[in-house]
C-alpha cells in the first residue's frame, strides 16, 4: 500500500505542476487562439493514453501462457525500475528550468500550430506520467492479490488526493513544503523503490533458472529484521531488503547503485 501510495502521490503531484505551469501561461498570454479548453483537451488526451495502456496491460495479463506471463511480468519491472531512475536523473536536470522550458517550448509552438499545441504537451505531460503510473502500479500488483491488492489500489487513491493538496501547497507558496525539498526526499525514495523492482525482477530470473544465485545465502539476518515481517517487508517493499540475499541479488542491488551514483556525478560533472 505504501509504495503505490508514494508513487501516484509522486507522479500526480509532477503532473499537476505542469498543468499548472501550463494554466498559468494560457492565462498570462492573453491570446484568443489560445484557450483554456485547449489545455483541458490535451488533459484528457493524456488520461486517455494512460487508460488505453492500463487495458492493454490487463489484455496482455489474460492473454499470455503461464510462461510467457511470467516473462512479462519480469520484464516490466525491469522497465519500471529503469524508468523511475531515468525520471530522477532526467528530472535533477531539467526540474530547476522546467517552466522556463515549458514556457519557451510553447511560446515556439504556438506561433505555428495555437492551441493544438497546448493541447499536445498537456496530452504528453500527463499521457507520460500517467503511463509511468500504470507501469509502476503493474510492477507492484503481480504479486499481489485479495485484501492486499485491494489495499495497494486504496493506497494508490489516498495518493492522488494528497498529491492535490501537496500540489495546492506547493503552488501556494508555503514556506514549510518548498519544492526543491519535496523533489529531494522523493527522489531518494523513488531510487530506494527502483533498487526494490530491480531486486525483485532478478530473483524471478533466479527462480526461472535464467540466472544463477551464485551462493545463497550470503548472510542470515532474519533474527535482526526478518523480511516476512511487517517491518522487513516494509524495508523489502522500498528498498529491495532481503535477510537471506543470494549474491546474485546482492550484486545487482551493489550494481544499481554503482550505476546510479556514477550517473549522477557525470551529470554534475557536465553542469559544471
């Protein structure tokens, strides 16, 4: 529940700021081809890409075999995994010139195509967080079923109406939630999910004899924090936690973070 509460609080609020940063231009700009419903279209389309790929998704679930299903799933948490880090990366370097962006993107776009612009990059901006969404509550749900799915998609809605208020907070300029502090925290915690994805994807390739588990356990600690419980399969559920890691899984978890601090310090290194 936690974890899809954190990501559609996450992706929502992203969302909402840039519908805002959008309302804000349309509104600024004063120019008649240009309107309000313009950006309300583009919304729409944008939850409309995000519908269509969850169908296909639930289509893909019932339509594959046994095996192939099981491939599948893997595989989308590998893809939700590589796209939570592509966002964090990809947001550290744009999030601080994001509206300026926006704004200069736009002004470009209007003067040939007015509206329908708007209309495009809502539908991308939201159409693109949306299907990040979908991709992320998949990853989650495959393993889960009866009371606890029903208390991910809870914790999924409870995520959505905070993101309101957290984007309503933001907007409003309160001293005590700045965005700069709000994207911080949460890009710590989304990598923490993505090594979580990772973590899981590989020990389904252990378990399909597709990689070795190299030497398992490494280490014993299920008497410190054992992850059946409620507070290790918290640490399991965000950080990829295991009390009894196989090496394999001990390396790709080490691996991924190897990858995400090298990544980081090159983008430093060419902002400089």
């Amino acid at each position: 529940m936690g974890n899809a509460f954190f990501i559609v609080w996450r992706e929502s609020v992203e969302a909402i700021l840039i519908i805002s940063i959008l309302l804000a231009w349309i509104r600024t700009r004063g120019d008649t081809r240009i309107g309000v419903h313009h950006l309300w279209v583009g919304v729409a389309g944008g939850l409309a890409l995000a519908g269509f790929l969850a169908l296909a998704m639930l289509g893909m679930h019932g339509w594959l075999a046994a095996g192939a299903l099981e491939m599948f799933q893997t595989a989308i948490m590998f893809v939700a995994a590589g796209l939570i880090t592509h966002m964090v990366l990809w947001m550290r370097t744009h999030g601080r010139h994001l509206k300026r962006e926006l704004e200069s993107g736009l002004s470009n776009a209007a003067q040939s195509a007015g509206g329908a612009s708007v209309a495009m990059l809502a539908a991308i901006a939201v159409g693109r967080e949306g299907a990040e969404t979908v991709l992320f509550l998949y990853g989650l749900a495959m393993e889960q079923s009866g009371d606890t799915l029903a208390r991910l998609f809870a914790g999924a809605g409870i995520g959505f109406v905070l993101a309101l208020a957290t984007a309503w907070v933001i907007l409003s300029g309160a001293r005590w939630l700045p965005s700069r502090l709000f994207f911080r925290t949460s890009e710590i915690v989304l990598l923490l999910l993505a090594a979580a994805l990772l973590v899981s994807g590989v020990e389904r390739l252990i378990d399909m004899e597709w990689l070795p588990p190299l030497m398992e356990p490494v280490w014993d600690s299920s008497a410190l924090l054992d992850d059946g419980s409620t507070a290790g399969g918290i640490a399991a559920a965000f950080a990829g936690y295991r009390a009894q890691p196989s090496l394999m899984v001990l390396i790709a978890w080490l691996g991924y973070w190897g990858v995400v601090t090298l990544l980081g310090r090159l983008q430093r290194r060419s902002a400089a």
